[in-house]
C-alpha cells in the first residue's frame, strides 16, 4: 500500500525518531529517563497525527512502510522502558505484546499446542491489559498509545481463542493422544536440533508413535468403547504424521541439515546460544535494549520463508526445515522470557539491587543453618549495607551521572535494604542470645 503526502511526513519524522534511538541504544553509559520520556512524547505525538489522516479501518492493518517502521521504533521504545525500570508502564508492554504474538502465531502454524501452553500467555495478556487499562484511566499516557496498545492485545485474544477453539472440539478419547503426541514432537524437534542426533534416542520415540499408529483403523482413532472417533480426528492424525516425518529426517540425516540451510542453522545456533547464556545471567549482564539487535536477525530469518518453508537459491525446499523452525521458535521463546522476568529497577540502580540480592541470600543461609558465629562473621556484611546506605541521598538513590535524577527501582531497592538490615539484627540477636547461654554456663 502506497503511502499519501502526509504519512510521508510522518514516516520522515519517525525515521529520524528511530536513527535517534538507535544512537541512544549504542551509548555505553546509563541512560537518561527523561531522554526516553523526551523521544516518546515526540512518537505519540506522530502515532496521533497519523489516527488524524487515517480511518479506523486502515491504521488498525499493518500495510506499509510507515507501519512497519513505526512497529520498530514502539518495539525499541518499549524496550527502553524496561531498561529504564518503568516495566508496570503501557509503553513497556508493546514488545511483550508482539512477542506473544509471535510464538502464538508460530504455535497457530505448527497445531503443536495444548490447553497447558495457552494458558501461560492468556494469564499474561491479562496481565498486561490491566496495565494498559489502568494508564488509560489514570491519564498517565495519552489515548493514541492506549488505543494501540489494545488493538494489538486484541489481534492476540483474537489468535488464542482461535487456538482454544480448535483445542475444545477434541473428544475425550483423543484429549490425552493429542498430549502425548504434542510432548512427542517436542523431543523429536529437539533431538533434530543436535547437531548429531542419537539413532538410540529416536528409537523409544519412534516406537510409542507406532504404538499410537496402531489405535487407529483406517486412518482414524478408535475410542475405548471400539467405536470410530468422528470428532477433529485431521488435528491429532497431522501431527501424528508429522511426527514421524521428523523421525524420517533424523534418520536420514548423517552429521548436519541441508548444506543450503547450513548458514541459517549456525546462525540460529548462535542466536540460540547467546539468549541461554542471558537468561542465566540476565540480572548481572542483560540490558533490555540489547534485545532489539537478536528481535531484528530473528525477524529478517522469519521473512526469509516462503509459505512457511526455507527454500535454496532454485526454490527447493531442502532438509532441515524441522530443526531450523524448533531453533526459531526457541529463540523466539528466550526472547519472551527475558522480556517477562525484567526487573521495575532503571538500569543505572541493577548494580545495588543484585548486590542487595545477593547479600539477602547469604543473611539468609547464615541465619538458616545458625552460629555459632562471631561479630567478625557478621562484619562484611555490615560493611557492605554501610555502603549502600551511604549512597543515598535524602532517602533516596540518586542518579550518579547529574545528582539530580531519582532513577526508578527506588520501592524496591529500600524493601530489599530494609529486609537485609532486619535479617542482620536477628543474627546480632542470635549472638547475643549465645553469649548469655556461654556465660550462664561458665557460672555454673
């Protein structure tokens, strides 16, 4: 769809909206809330102009140039939010929103799915339209951000009823074959993924499914009673079917997927391995901004499908397809789990939280397995809440960068403080307890 003179306008103003994002991404120091808050303010503003020169029916369709690149910067944008701590703001929900989307979509493609993996994602679309709601109300962002905000969680309901529905006409009878068969394709993805998978693990596996193949008759399942089941036998029997085309290629293949899609695979490898390694040490390294180049190389490797297929310079469709979409949608779910376990603490405050984290552990394993200890025990950690302490100013964490700025994570930094200080005096407590007992002793 071709743009008009004034959305050509807009999509000027958001470009340069993006390029200065961008640069803000690449700064090494902490950045600035009220340079997020500055940009923002500029994009709703170009989101209300464009509801100004567009009908209901076409700024809800994602149809051109200046939709896709406004659909970057709110990703980018939301991104920011969560590394400046506003993680319980409308604005930080957009990028949770699209990647739900994604694995939704991706889960809507494969009918790899059961009621237990729609569950998760309903609880968090509630989640996040309650965020959404309550900055409508409140006035704390304006209605052209909220009113996107909720077409988007509504493409997202519209998506997971459609998955629910195609769940709720399986029979009883077919319910837990359909489980099974969906764990079942689970593990075969998975051990294609390898890059040597193991002939012993296939075999239990191919096993069960022909053992699962034999509880039909012609073609369809039979119910405990021996009757034929009528009911959405083409859902259970497609991914039975799958099942043992994935198994077929494991099989076939001797050491790696096809050599055409050799780059994709190792690029996924990597993408796969750098985003486990983030989430086992997302509080010490992650910088939610960083997610943005992983969002983007994840994107352009979607769009290199044609009709859901990776396909060579001729237009064949090599092997491999089954490994490369697991690697993909396996990145795509690192991606959201990241994004859903981010901290409303600004990025500049994470260095104390994980220290305030970590002294709390150990307070907590001191106290758990008890002394006898000695005021030289608790010293360091004495010393390190001393310093803590020392960095507030009137009560507050301020800003290192202009003294000024009240960075947020504040409520929590002081809980955690709090909760430490009062673990510490229940140890002093314990000690002083011990030194009477040791002196009652000695009298005696």
């Amino acid at each position: 769809m071709s743009l008009n003179q004034d959305e050509i306008l807009i999509l000027e103003k958001v470009i340069n909206i993006r390029n200065r994002l961008t640069a803000l991404k690449q700064k090494p120091e902490f950045v600035k809330t009220q340079d997020v808050m500055n940009i923002y303010q500029q994009m709703v503003k170009q989101v209300s102009l464009l509801i100004e020169v567009r009908d209901e029916d076409n700024f809800s369709q994602p149809s051109n140039r200046l939709d896709k690149t406004m659909s970057d910067v709110f990703s980018l944008l939301s991104l920011f939010f969560l590394r400046i701590g506003k993680t319980r703001e409308c604005p930080a929900t957009y990028c949770q929103i699209a990647s739900i989307r994604q694995l939704l979509d991706h889960m809507n493609e494969s009918s790899s799915f059961t009621e237990s993996d729609l569950k998760p994602f309903r609880a968090r679309l509630n989640e996040l339209r309650e965020i959404v709601q309550h900055d409508r109300t409140s006035g704390l962002h304006p209605e052209a951000m909220t009113m996107l905000l909720e077409r988007k969680l509504n493409a997202c309901d519209a998506v997971l009823t459609h998955l629910h529905d195609s769940l709720s006409v399986l029979s009883e009878d077919l319910i837990p074959i359909h489980q099974r068969l969906v764990a079942l394709r689970r593990q075969l993805v998975a051990l294609a993924a390898k890059p040597k998978p193991s002939k012993t693990d296939l075999k239990p596996m191919l096993e069960e499914l022909r053992l699962i193949d034999q509880k039909r008759e012609s073609g369809r399942f039979i119910s405990s009673g021996g009757g034929l089941l009528p009911e959405n036998q083409p859902l259970v029997t497609g991914i039975l079917e799958e099942c043992f085309e994935i198994a077929q290629e494991v099989e076939a293949r001797e050491k790696d997927v096809s050599f055409t899609l050799k780059p994709i695979y190792d690029r996924l490898m990597e993408i796969r391995g750098q985003l486990e390694g983030l989430v086992m040490t997302h509080r010490w390294t992650l910088r939610e901004t960083d997610l943005w180049n992983y969002e983007n190389a994840l994107r352009d490797i979607d769009r290199m499908r044609v009709d859901g297929k990776f396909v060579d310079s001729e237009g064949n469709k090599p092997q491999g397809q089954y490994v490369l979409l697991y690697l993909l949608r396996r990145c795509y779910g690192l991606i959201y789990r990241l994004l859903s376990s981010s901290e409303p603490v600004s990025e500049e405050l994470m260095p104390i939280a994980n220290k305030l984290s970590t002294v709390k552990k150990c307070l907590n394993e001191v106290l758990k397995y008890g002394g006898p200890f000695s005021p030289r025990d608790l010293y360091p950690y004495q010393l390190a809440l001393h310093q803590i302490d020392q960095m507030r100013k009137d009560g507050k964490f301020i800003s290192a960068e202009d003294g000024t700025t009240i960075p947020e994570g504040q409520g929590i930094l002081m809980a955690h403080l709090n909760e430490c200080h009062e673990l510490l005096e229940m140890l002093k407590e314990a000690m002083s307890d011990d030194e009477e007992e040791d002196e009652e002793e000695e009298e005696q």
